[in-house]
C-alpha cells in the first residue's frame, strides 16, 4: 500500500481578506500560520515520515511546507513547479470577492468560482498581474503563461506533473507530501477520484487540514480521508 498526503495551504493574508488570490504572491495570515504547525503535529503524531515534498512557485504553500516539515523535524528534498501554482483568476485577481458577486451576480460568481470550464475575464500581457513580468516564471513559453485559467484549464497543466514526475516516486516506494492551493487540489482531486465535472464543482479543501490517501500498485484508491 501506497500512502500520499496532499495539504493546501494555510489561510493566507488575502483568503483572511476575501481577496481572489491566484498567482498573486502573498503570504500567510497569522491563522494560517498556526493551521500550518497544528497540520505539522497532527502528522508527527500519527506517525508520519515523507522522503520527497511537491509544492508550487508561491510562498503561501512553500511557508506551508516549511512549517510542516519543522514540525516534523524533517529536511525533505522539495521540489518546485508552476504546475502546482493556484489556478490563475484573471483580471479577478486582487478583488473582493463580495464586491465581485454584488456587481455580477450570485450566478455568475459561482460560475467563476467553483465552474469546471467557466474561466473569470482575462488579463492582457501589458497588465502588472501578467506572469511573463516576473522573473520566477522566465523560463515558461507564452502558451504556458495564462492571462485567465478555468478549473479544467488548471487540471490540464497539472495532470502531466501528476503522472510524469509525482506518481513515479509513490511506486517507487517514497512517502510524498504535496502542498499546494485550492484549485490545483481540486483538479489532483478530479484526476485521482475520476470525478465528474459536476462533482468536483462541489468539493471543497479546507486550509491547512491534511488530506491522506491510500493506493494499492495500480494506484487505484483504497482510502481517503482527512487527517483530524
């Protein structure tokens, strides 16, 4: 049996905030902070090693991360991608979210936030928020830099990573930890669970509550719970 444990980050200054977040870089709130190291000792106290982390370009799941591990007492090797960043919320991105629902409705709020192939309006490249304008992500092409993204979207530079670089370390044996974001799980979620899109549109990752799932040598699902 196969184990994988999958945490989102802790709650960061703008979730505190109401604020669409995406690729935008910010880091975490206090309480995000602490749901960090209680998801770290609740790890330690059930046992839990990893020999190989995977986590994204933004600080809010790498601080995450870290402070799992230190709890832990572990210095895991980590890999880093852009794969496992947030999905991208276009020009949603820094708003509130309560003024995004009173301009647009409760409809098409849900649509862009929780629709499987609904993506917010897009951005263009002469905008501050565009990701071609920050170093971290110089050695994307333009087909991988998004100007908006939908779940699906997401789910589509996800999967590649998923099969190619953190299925072949589980069946070697590794025990593995993936911090990422809401919607980069959500689309992990789809591709392990084969949800439909209608399904995945309801499910929800709470901040900072780790996420376990058991495989047999086929990685077919033999359990799945959260961590309490």
């Amino acid at each position: 049996m196969y184990k994988l444990v999958i945490i989102r980050h802790g709650e960061s200054e703008w979730n505190s905030k109401n604020i669409f977040t995406g690729w935008t870089d910010v880091g975490l709130s206090e309480k995000g902070i602490a749901e960090a190291k209680e998801a770290g000792k609740k790890l330690k106290d059930n046992d839990f090693s990893f020999d190989l982390a995977f986590t994204s370009f933004l600080s809010r799941a790498k601080e995450t991360l870290d402070i799992v591990l230190g709890e832990l007492g572990e210095e895991t090797p980590i890999n880093h991608s852009w794969r496992l960043n947030e999905r991208h919320y276009g020009a949603l991105q820094g708003m509130n979210k309560d003024e995004i629902k009173e301009k647009y409705g409760e409809e098409q709020f849900v649509r862009w936030r929780r629709g499987y192939a609904d993506c917010p309006p897009a951005i263009t490249k002469e905008d501050s928020r565009y990701p071609g304008n920050d170093e971290l992500y110089k050695d994307l092409t333009e087909e991988e830099l998004p100007l908006t993204e939908s779940l699906e979207k997401t789910e589509i530079r996800v999967a590649p990573y998923w099969k190619n670089e953190i299925i072949p370390n589980i069946l070697e044996g590794k025990k593995v930890i993936i911090s990422a974001h809401g919607n980069s799980i959500r689309a992990l979620i789809r591709i392990i669970d084969n949800l439909t899109p209608e399904e995945i549109e309801k499910t929800e990752v709470p901040t900072g509550k780790p996420l376990i799932y058991e495989f047999d040598e086929d990685m077919d699902v033999l359990n799945k719970y959260y961590l309490d």
